[in-house]
C-alpha cells in the first residue's frame, strides 16, 4: 500500500508540470519521492528541496518552477489531512476534545501564528517589489517561479484525475495504518473511528519531526491507550506502523541515490 501511494503520487505530479510543458519520465518522478522521505528522515521538509534539486538535474525543470508544484502538493495534502480531521471530529468529537484539552493543546495560539507568518511575508514582498537591488529581483524571480508551479493546481486540464489520485494517496495512508490492527491479538476489534484518530496523531508528528522519529510510535500509541489498549500493545502497534513506514523509505531511498545516474546515463 505504501508503494502504491508513493507511485500515484510520482504519476499524479505530471499533472501538474505537463501544463508547464515538462514531460519527465514517470520513474524520474519516483526515484525523485523515495529521495525526498529518505531526505526527511535526516532534516525535516529537507526532501522538497532535494526533489527539486533532481529534477532540475535529470529533467532539466527550473528549481523554482518544480519547487512550485511541490509546495502546492502540500498544500493539498494539508486539505486532506483537514478533511481526515473532520471526518473524525463527526464521528468522534467529544473523544477528541478531550484528549487535546490532556495534552494542554492551544488552537488560539496557532491560529495567531499563522496570521503572523502571513502577515509578515506580505510585508516582505511588498519591500522586495520597492527594492531595485539585484538579491531583491532574484528573490522575487523565485517567488514568481514558486507562484506558477503553485497555480497549476488551477490551471491543469486533468482536475478530477489529479483529484482521483489525491483521495487514492490518501486511502492508502489510511489502509496502511488500518491493516496493522490485524497484526496484534489486543487491538484486532479496534473500531476505524480510533484507528482514524491515532492516523490523524501520526501524521502530524510525522509532518513535524524528521520522520517521527523517537516520538512516533509514543503519539499514536496515547490515543490507543485511551480506547483501553495496554500501553505494551499501543507502543508495539506504534513500532510496526513506523518500522514498516520507515524501512521502506530507507531501502528505496537508498536505491533511488543509486539507480538515477544509472537510468539517466545518457544525460
């Protein structure tokens, strides 16, 4: 299932760079993803880069214009993972206040934040245009690039494939952590509404950190323990989620450092 995600996801990108008229090979686009996760396990949202970086190498894709389309991909994951919150906030919503108001969790201050970071970004475009320097006009140059790749999300001609394509990404995230219930006796008749939850908690610490690492498995298996699953079955449960996420990430990453000169020799 993670395979598969990560495949939809490399065909759904040509979506978005077709419009811009780049036509990179699909396994380029692959090898390009495995590369990002495997980047992010080291430095968190250090893989978006790297990808850009490949596809300029091996596609000849301006950095910025690339870069562009990812950042709006993330933009669309951040949806999803909105719309994942309300499902679960419909099926489970006295549940879910609860534990956040546990884990001392303040939507307040990270609304304020975002207003902030908004704010000042505006401010510091607003200076760039001012400025005739010849930074300020590289900047903006980037900026412009950035903001193409981001408007091809209503540009493409293929919405509701990419839209397909999104939901099937998203699926399959979901199944992948619904499928590890079966392996552990204990949370075998654990309802979909707590599996979404502790998805949902995933997801977010995986955003946030370098891959989870260290503080993954400990996330999830708090909403699992709260469903009255042992704390040994919740951790263990944890562990095999992100072992498994993990071990793939690293041994296609790897592969992919290998294989992309290899295919592009030519170039």
């Amino acid at each position: 299932m993670g395979l598969l995600s990560h495949f939809s996801r490399a065909y759904r990108w040509n979506f978005m760079l077709h419009p811009m008229g780049y036509r990179p090979k699909l396994i380029n686009n692959v090898l390009a993803i495995f590369i990002t996760y495997i980047a992010n396990l080291g430095v968190p949202r250090s893989g978006e880069f790297f990808r850009a970086t490949v596809m300029k190498t091996y596609e000849n894709i301006p950095f910025e214009k690339s870069f562009g389309t990812i950042i709006a991909e993330r933009m669309v994951d951040l949806i999803m993972l909105f719309l994942v919150i309300g499902i679960a906030l419909l099926l489970q919503f006295e549940f879910i206040i609860s534990f956040l108001e546990k884990q001392h969790f303040n939507p307040t201050t990270l609304i304020i934040s975002l207003v902030l970071l908004g704010f000042s970004l505006w401010i510091l475009i607003k200076q760039l245009k001012k400025s005739s320097s010849v930074l300020a006009k590289k900047i903006l140059g980037l900026i412009e690039g950035l903001t193409e790749g981001i408007l091809t999300l209503v540009k493409m001609p293929k919405k509701w494939a990419y839209l397909f394509h999104t939901f099937l990404i998203w699926g399959l995230y979901v199944f992948m952590f619904y499928v590890v219930k079966l392996a552990l006796p204990e949370t075998f008749d654990l309802p979909f509404e707590a599996l979404l939850i502790g998805f949902i908690v995933g997801a977010i610490t995986i955003s946030a950190t370098n891959g989870g690492i260290g503080i993954y498995p400990f996330s999830v298996s708090l909403v699992l323990v709260s469903y009255g699953i042992s704390k040994e079955s919740s951790l263990a449960f944890g562990w095999i989620m992100w072992t498994a996420q993990t071990v793939m990430v690293i041994v296609f990453g790897s592969l992919s450092f290998f294989i992309l000169p290899l295919i592009n020799r030519k170039k």
